[in-house]
C-alpha cells in the first residue's frame, strides 16, 4: 500500500507555550467601545497601531496582509487588517482573514498583535450607522493606491506622497521602519508637505498612534533589492553547503519574502478548508486517504491567456510543466502522483491533454465542489473556492507552478517551507 499522509499545514516547530488566555485579542488590544462609529474612539490611546486598505485577488491581499502583520511586529504597532473586497473576481461580498486561514491559532502560537477593521468599525456600506472618518495613509513601496474596502467602513482615505529616503532603499522595510521609529522627522516632514501642496493634514498623521500606507505588497529587505530581485522571481531552493552567496544563506536571511519566512509560514488554513480540500483530493484520486507522494501543478491560464507582448498564446505550452515535472518524478518513489489545479474549464484540447499525461486533475465541476461551498460560505464561496486549491497545492511533496502567478508564488512558499520541497515556476511568453 501507498505511503499515507497523516499531517496537514505547517509542520511542528518550536513555538513558546502559552496559557490560553493571555496573548492580546480584540476584547484588551481596543478600547471598550469597540466597534465604534469613530476609530477614534475604539484605538487605545497608550498603543500604537497600523494599517492599509486591502486590493487585487485573494492571494494579492494574503501576501499583503502577511506584510503589514510583518511590519508591524517590527515597529511594535497593532495591525488593524483591512476587510477583503474584490469585485473583479469575487462579487460584491467582503471577508475577512480569518473566514478561511487560522488567524486564531496564529495568534495563540506567535503572540501577534492584530485586530480586523470590522472589530474597530463595523461595516456600513450605505454610511448611515458611523461617523465618516478622515484617514491619511503615507505611499507604500508600490504604485497600487486604490483602495477597496476602507470606504465600506466610512473611511475617507488620502494617500500622501512625503519621501521616506533617496532612491530604492526608500521602499525597503529598514527604511519603512526608521521612517515609524523617527516620529519628529517624519510628522515635521509631513507638516512642510502638506503646505507645500497647499492640503490639510489628517488627524492620524500628526501623532504616531495610526499609521497607513497606501500598500505593502512586495515589502522586501535592501539585501534583496539591491540584487534587483522582484517579486515574480521563483524561490531559489532551499540553503546548500556551498555555491554563491544566495545559495548558501537560508531562505529567511536572504531579505526575499520576509512576510512569508517571519509570518505567512506559521499561518494554517482553516480546519474547514482542510476538509472540503482533502475531500476533492481523496475523490479525485479514488483514494480513502492522502498520499504522501504527490507532485502539485498549478497551471494558471484565465487572464494569462492575453498578458503578453503579442496579445495571444500567452501562457506556457503543457510540454514546458512536463519539462519540470519529470525529473521530479525521476527521483520520486513509483507511486508518486502528479495533482493538477488550473482554472481552465472550456478548453477540452488543454484538458484532454493534461489527462493524456496519467496526471491527476482537480475537476470543481464534477466534484461539484460549488454547491458545497456556496452552502458552507454563501456568497462568500468564491472566495473559499481561491483558498481550497491553494490548500491542495500545499499538499506537494514538490510544486512546479506559473510565473508570475501569486497563487503559483504562495504554494511554491508552503511546499519549500511546510514540507521541504523542490519548487520550480514555468516561465511565461513575454
């Protein structure tokens, strides 16, 4: 009999034990009037807190998260998530983190300091049970300013372009954080800006108790940018005994996805994404149990499919996964399986050629996994549709994914770190 897996998520690690009970939740981290119809009112004054509005697709706002809950634990700030919210992909439903990944258990096992929006302010989509609330937020490390969830809280968000420091290393988290810590610069700074450009300045930017950006994906340590390393780029593999200097150092260290190493690494899906997850595996492998041995794919298509210089046959030729794929099964016992998740549904010819290879593929539809999600989540089951591949994807003894791809990007991450895997990305046409 096949090798059966018994352990889901992240594996053990060394954690420090805590009675239940004692690390910070929403009820001691703001003040009793929380949720109030003024943040001001709900932040506690003796703490200091920070935020940012949410943006893009699922995977988008996870990383994003993970880097504000990141910097935050930096500069000794509350992180105050923001309320996910993507029409483009998911209709007019909002969410939060903690509907489908284990923020609880998170908080248990590392001590972090984080609230969600909706425990500050409720939700108030028609504006007629808050105070509408000014919020200044300084520019991130990144162009994307628009905003998605903040006004569904009667926030009215303005962004503000006060230079940090000179050149790239002012979107380096060391500059982001001497940027907090420099309270005096930074409001004198943000005081001659705001005469300079003839506007008046928000409450929360002339003290230090809440701090926004604008967003925070991408956040990166000034030993990655100065290499020019970019997001899209694959993980590089685990550390070796020799090589260059970027093989030799362990992941964490390389200043590459320090919102993964230092906090998206410890964060589990939720119990209940697990069971719907691994009941799609089990059925789709005509299996009583998770195999151990299991290669994931993540063939990503969708959008991809125009995102090139010409305009068509933008995304990679299934041969190019099989390239990766095979030595992986190579060196991988006979029983090792190939698991493939793509959003691709019309195309039989791709389709059919993805069953051709003996590969395994997670059909939604005829596992009907929509109904089961639509009555789990209601119209949040878009949503949980997103979390329940990603989860699956984890499963991988080794991952080969799409470049380019943050659903690709995030299960490269959990397969290298929840189970020690090669990873590789196929590269799109430009």
């Amino acid at each position: 009999m096949s090798a059966r897996r018994e352990s889901f998520g992240p594996p053990s690690v060394l954690r420090v034990v805590r009675d239940a009970g004692t690390v910070p939740n929403a009820s001691t981290l703001l003040t009793a009037d929380a949720p109030a119809r003024s943040y001001f009112d709900a932040l506690r004054p003796d703490l200091r807190y920070l935020t940012l509005d949410s943006w893009s697709g699922w995977s988008g706002q996870v990383l994003t998260a993970f880097s504000l809950l990141y910097l935050a634990h930096l500069t000794q700030r509350v992180a105050i998530v923001p309320s996910f919210r993507d029409n483009d992909h998911y209709g007019d439903s909002m969410i939060t983190l903690d509907l489908l990944l284990d923020m609880e258990k998170f908080r248990q096992e590392r001590g972090a300091l984080f609230v969600n929006w909706d425990d500050v302010k409720p939700l108030d989509r028609v504006h007629a049970i808050t105070r509408r609330d000014e919020i200044g937020c300084y520019m991130g490390n990144n162009p994307f300013e628009g905003g998605r969830s903040f006004d569904e809280h009667n926030l009215e968000q303005t962004i503000w372009r006060v230079p940090r420091a000179n050149g790239w290393f002012a979107n380096a988290v060391e500059s982001f954080v001497l940027w907090d810590f420099d309270e005096e610069k930074r409001i004198n700074e943000t005081r001659i800006f705001g005469q300079k450009e003839k506007r008046k300045v928000p409450a929360n930017m002339l003290d230090s108790q809440l701090l926004c950006y604008s967003n925070l994906w991408d956040l990166s340590h000034a030993g990655a940018m100065a290499t020019g390393w970019s997001w899209s780029n694959s993980f590089k593999g685990h550390q070796e005994l020799d090589g260059d200097r970027e093989r030799m150092l362990a992941p964490e260290a390389r200043g590459t996805h320090p919102e993964w190493w230092a906090i998206g690494q410890y964060i589990d899906f939720k119990e209940e994404v697990w069971e719907i997850a691994k009941s799609c595996v089990r059925r789709t492998l005509d299996l009583a149990y998770i195999p151990k041995h299991l290669i994931t794919v993540h063939l990503r298509r969708g959008d991809f499919k125009t995102w090139c210089s010409s305009g068509n046959n933008c995304t990679p030729a299934i041969g190019r996964y099989v390239e990766l794929v095979d030595p992986l099964l190579a060196e991988s016992p006979t029983e090792t399986r190939v698991l493939v998740t793509t959003d691709e549904q019309d195309d039989i010819d791709f389709l059919s050629h993805i069953d051709s290879l003996g590969w395994f593929r997670i059909d939604h539809r005829a596992l009907n996994t929509t109904a089961v999600l639509e009555e789990k989540y209601g119209d949040a089951a878009r949503w949980a549709d997103a979390a329940i591949d990603q989860a699956i994807l984890s499963l991988g003894m080794h991952f080969v994914g799409t470049s380019g791809s943050q659903v690709s990007l995030l299960s490269e991450l959990r397969v290298a770190a929840w189970n020690g895997g090669k990873t590789s990305l196929v590269e799109r046409p430009q």
